[in-house]
C-alpha cells in the first residue's frame, strides 16, 4: 500500500510540473506572439521576476549561461506552482476535477505571486502610482482564476 501510494504522489508530481511549466511557457510566449499589450502583461511579469537572478549572476545577461538559468528559473517555478497544485488538489470541495486543472491553478497562483511581489516592491521604491495599481489587478484576477481553476 505504501509504495502504491508513493508512486502516486510521483506520477501527479511529475504531471503538475509539466503542466505549470506548460502554462508559464505559455504566458511567456503570448508576450512575444500576441501583439494584444494585455495579453502581454503575464509574460512580462514572468521576465520580471528573472531580474534578479540576472543581477546576482555575473555574464548571466546574454549567451549560453543567460538561456540555462533562464530554464531553472522556469523549472523552479514549475516545482513551486506543482507544490501549489498538490495544495490545492486536497484542498478543494471537487474532487472529480480533471488533474490538469490543478497544475493551471499552480501556473497561475505563481505568477499573481510574482505579479503581487513586483507590486510590492515598486510601492515601496516610491515611484508612480500606475505599475502597482495594474500588478495589484493582476494578481487579484489570476488568484480568482486560480480559485476557479482548482474550486476552491
């Protein structure tokens, strides 16, 4: 029974982080497809949030190294979206949902968290008013559709 369960654990394990990593791929590919700004928004949150692994790591902003961490980047997210996934899938009041509907809600719950931190952040350098009110608008609708994503 334990090990039965343990390979369960994997398999939806492995299947959320393919499906988070699938929706941020996504939303970073309407950012350079979709010529729509909206549309573009979620994508630029997403290269927001790369900033600063970018000016931690020297040489990081171009090149071969810019492209392999750009890649763990996506992958931690995935991972984190994934934990996110198995979060919700116990704790939603549905439980005859489709199993990739928990790996959309991790894709988006951690971009309105990448969205909300970017918020944050540009309230507390003081600069104008206009970015944190759309990244504060962004993030409440992505945690809806989160919501809605996994019934919450």
């Amino acid at each position: 029974m334990e090990q039965s369960m343990n390979t369960t654990w994997k398999r939806s394990g492995i299947r959320d982080t393919i499906v988070v990593m699938g929706v941020l791929l996504g939303l970073l590919t309407l950012q350079f497809v979709v010529p729509f700004q909206p549309a573009q928004i979620l994508g630029y949150y997403l290269l927001i949030g790369f900033f600063p692994v970018e000016a931690v790591v020297e040489g990081a902003d171009s090149g071969i190294l810019f492209y392999a961490l750009f890649g763990v980047y996506v992958l931690a997210l995935s991972l984190i979206g994934s934990v996110a996934a198995t979060v919700f899938r116990h704790r939603t009041r549905d439980s005859e949902l489709t199993d990739w509907r928990f790996g959309v809600a991790g894709g988006l719950a951690v971009t309105g968290a990448i969205a909300l931190l970017f918020s944050v952040r540009t309230l507390l350098s003081g600069t104008e008013p206009t970015p944190v009110f759309v990244g504060l608008v962004t993030a409440l609708v992505l945690f809806g559709l989160t919501a809605i994503s996994a019934d919450l």
